[in-house]
C-alpha cells in the first residue's frame, strides 16, 4: 500500500516509518539497522549523483546549443551583413538557457531564410557573370559546372559588387555583340558588291555567325571579333583590288572606244564596268558591282578590242586622213593624199607608234589645218571673188568678140558700098562706145533673150572696172600674209601672188589689144 501513490502521498519520511515497523516486526538488530540505513543514505547519495550530474550534462548541452546558436546567429549576421540581426541575443543571466534558446530560434530560422534567398541570389548573378565571361572568352560550352558560393560575405554591398560588374559584363557584352553586328553587315555588304556568298564566308569565322535563330545566340568572344576584323580588313583590301582592276579595264575600254569610234549603242552593254571608272571605293555599293565574272567580262571585252584595234586603226586613221584632205581641198591646199596614206598604213603595220599618239598626232594635224584654213579664209573669199569677177570678165570679151568680128564685117561692107575706108569709120560711129551700144541694142532686136545679155553685160562691165582695184588689195593681204608666216601662200600648188602677177600682165596685154581696136576704129 505503501508503494502504490493513488493510496496517499509517500515521503520517505512514511517509507522510513515503515521500514522501522517491518524490522521492529522480524527483529533485526540495531547494527544490522544502522548499515542499512547507512546502504539506504548511499544508494540515494548515489541517485542524488546521477540526477545532477545528468542536469549537469543536460545543462551543457543546452549551453553548447546555446553557443552554437550564438556563433551560427553571429555567423549569418556576419555572412548577410544584417546589422538589424544583432540586437536579438540575450544578455548573460538575464534569462534561463531555454528562454535564451527560445528566443534566439526565430532569429536564427529567419536568417537561414535570408541565406538561403541571398545564396541563390549570388548563384544567379555569379552564373550570369560565368556565362558572360564564357562567352567573351570564348568557352561558353564549358562553362556548364555549378559555381560554388562563397558563404562567408553574402552581404549586400558584396552582393551590390556583383551586380555592378554584371551590368559592366552585360553592357560589355551588348556593346560587342553590337560590334559584331555590325561586322557581319559589313561582310554582307562587301560580299554583295564582291559577288561572293555571304553565308559560307561568315560562318567560317563563326557558325553561330549564320544562325538566323536569335541575336543573342551569335558568338562574341574575342576571336571572333578578330577574326571578324580580318575578314571585314581583307575583303576591303579585295575590293580596293578588284575596284581598281575594274578601273583600269574600264580606261581601256573607254580608251579603244574612243580610239575606234565605238557607237553608243555598243559602249552601254558595259555601262556598269564604266560607271565606277572614276569612283571611290566607299561608293561602290551595288550588289555585283565588282563580282569576279563582271571583271572577267570586261577582261574579255578588252582583249577582244585589241585584236580588232590594228584593222579597226587603219579605219579611223583613213578616215581622219580623209578630213584632214578635205580640209586642204576646201583651202586650196595641194598635199600628195596616197604618200599620206602610204605613210599611216607603215606605221600602223610596224607596231613602233601607239595607234593614241597616232591619232592624236592626225587630230593635230587637223587642228593645225583648220587654224591655216581659217587665216586663209579671208584671202580665199577674195579670190573667189576675184575669180567669179574674171568669169564675168571672159565672158564678157567673148560677147564683145562677136561684136568685133561683127563690125569689122560691117565696116568691109560699108567701104563696098562707098569705095573708101576710112570716111566710113568716121561717119557711122563717133566712138566705140557708141557703137558697142548699137550693136547690144542689134543683139537684142536681133535674138530671143538678148535683153538679159545686155542686162548681163552692163552689170559685167561695172565689175570688171572694179578687178585692178581687188587685185591690188588681194595682193597686199597676200602679202602680209606671206610676210608674217614667212611661207608663200599656195593656191592648189601655184603661188598666189604668181597667179595675180600673170593675170595683170594678161590683163594688160588684153588692154593694149583693145586700145589698138579703138585706134583702127
């Protein structure tokens, strides 16, 4: 009864009380008392131990959490550089270990929260930084292995740092790719105007160059945009080549189209080989403009004239022989036109003149001849004046002449009749002139259409009058003519001043005959 608690309250005080009527009922002694007695005292020393030395162990454990807890708070403070944190330990001996514990759990489980937030954050911002890094060395693909956190400093100015240079990488990383855009425009540019294929040129220096799935996909590294640099440099460098190939294949042609006189018609199937003749080489922008089958083109095209040009020379240069010739003959020039000919055919045929410096030579000379036929021209519109004067004048003696050979008739009539001579010259004319108007007023009693002979030969007469007076000009413009250019002034081979000298001695023999007629008159 006495061990069961639901009949009273046991003390050890009842247990000894008990004990002491149990030996008092079997009769132990009092030594045999005393030592168990002194057993009951030891064992509960002993139980007494036990308990406390268990409190004891519990009670530093509870320490050691307590530590624990202190330095793992102190730690993620430290780690998250969250000052707030630090205000939430408690001070020595002002709580019990648990209401220390208890109180420093929340803070703990919410900075674990915070770790665990900010750790990912770290892990996100380092990836992107690895990621970009990757791509700018160019080992993007190996980068695949994940990056290990530095637990020590998740604070936010760390933090901060690593978003700063994220953004540096990221603005970097725009800034290349930009770059490297632009690059791959260029080479899409210069590939078109260079006629070559855009795709097979810009994935040799990057594959993901040609990939068409997304711009951020396209390689950025520092490789690439070297070798994007060499590329862009060298197909510069071909077009510089290639424009200037096609410039001089363009002179060329323009040179032998020139040089033969080539139509118009013929010269436009080359237009786009001739219009970048003169242009610079940032210009050059039409697709094809310097494609490789263009330059063979015009390559073919100038050969082709060449092998024409020697037959094709001997063409232009009669026909500029045959101008210079007609110049001459327009100015009374006599030159020997087959020796001329002659002359070009040899040269041509020997290959020792170049066919430009021929023609430029025949232009030359044709300038030069109608620099003389223009100082000649004055002179020459006299003498044709002259002469169309002498004309008049030579048909004018022979219209007097039948006059003449009509009154000498008349007069051997007359003297028949009357049987002497010289009564008669007297008596039917008083002078020449008279009778030259009896015989035009004859002629043109006498025939139809005889009026405009006499109308002719009025207006002759007044002409005629005037020739000493144009030859005596023309020979003093003849003159000075010869006296400034120190050379004779030929007409069709003959001196001129030969020619108006024969005429005023012709010209004064025929007026000597004439004044012998008046006298036998």
């Amino acid at each position: 009864d006495a061990e069961n608690p639901l009949l009273g309250e046991t003390t050890c005080g009842s247990l000894l009380q008990k004990l002491q009527e149990i030996w008092d009922e079997v009769g132990e002694s009092d030594e045999e008392r005393d030592k168990m007695l002194l057993q009951i005292e030891q064992e509960c020393l002993d139980v007494y131990k036990r308990k406390v030395e268990q409190a004891a162990n519990s009670r530093a454990q509870l320490l050691q959490v307590l530590s624990d807890a202190k330095l793992e708070l102190s730690t993620l403070v430290s780690a998250l550089g969250d000052k707030s944190s630090v205000g939430i330990q408690p001070e020595e001996g002002s709580e019990t270990i648990k209401e220390q514990l208890a109180a420093i759990a929340p803070a703990l489980e919410q900075l674990w929260k915070q770790k665990e937030e900010r750790v990912k954050e770290f892990s996100d911002v380092r990836s992107q930084i690895q990621k970009i890094c990757g791509e700018i060395a160019g080992n993007a693909s190996e980068q695949t292995g994940a990056l290990a956190v530095d637990e020590s400093d998740l604070s936010l100015k760390k933090l901060d740092e690593y978003q700063v240079k994220l953004k540096e990488l990221q603005k970097e990383k725009s800034d290349r790719l930009s770059k490297v855009l632009e690059y791959v425009s260029t080479v899409h540019d210069l590939c078109a105007v260079l006629g070559m294929d855009f795709f097979s040129t810009i994935t040799e220096v990057h594959p993901s160059l040609g990939d068409s799935t997304g711009v951020q996909s396209k390689s950025i590294s520092n490789d690439t945009l070297s070798s994007l640099a060499k590329t862009v440099s060298a197909l510069n460098e071909d077009k510089k080549q290639r424009l200037h190939k096609l410039q001089e294949l363009a002179t060329q042609l323009i040179d032998l189209w020139n040089l033969m006189d080539t139509p118009e018609e013929e010269r436009r199937l080359f237009h786009h080989v001739t219009c970048n003749s003169s242009a610079l080489v940032d210009k050059v922008t039409v697709p094809g403009a310097l494609a490789l089958d263009l330059i063979e083109q015009a390559e073919v095209e100038v050969d082709r004239l060449d092998k024409l040009k020697s037959s094709r020379m001997k063409e232009i240069a009669l026909k500029r022989q045959v101008e210079l010739e007609k110049i001459f003959a327009s100015v009374h020039i006599e030159i020997d036109p087959e020796a001329a000919r002659e002359k070009i055919m040899a040269l041509i045929d020997s290959g020792n003149v170049e066919p430009t410096e021929l023609l430029a030579d025949m232009d030359n000379q044709i300038m030069k001849a109608k620099e003389e036929a223009l100082s000649r021209k004055e002179i020459l519109d006299r003498v044709e004046k002259w002469m169309s004067a002498c004309e008049e004048e030579s048909w004018l003696e022979d219209y007097n002449r039948v006059f003449t050979i009509s009154l000498i008739s008349l007069c051997f009539s007359l003297t028949s009749c009357c049987h002497r001579s010289f009564p008669c010259r007297c008596v039917c004319f008083a002078s020449t002139d008279t009778f030259l108007l009896k015989q035009d007023e004859n002629r043109y009693n006498a025939s139809r259409g005889a009026h405009l002979n006499l109308k002719r030969a009025e207006k002759a007469r007044i002409l005629v009058n005037k020739i000493p007076g144009m030859v005596d000009t023309l020979v003093a413009k003849t003159r000075a003519w010869e006296e400034d250019r120190d050379i004779s002034f030929m007409y069709d081979g003959v001196p001129l001043l030969a020619m108006l000298d024969e005429y005023a001695m012709l010209r004064q023999e025929r007026e000597e005959e004439k004044r012998r007629l008046r006298v036998w008159f």
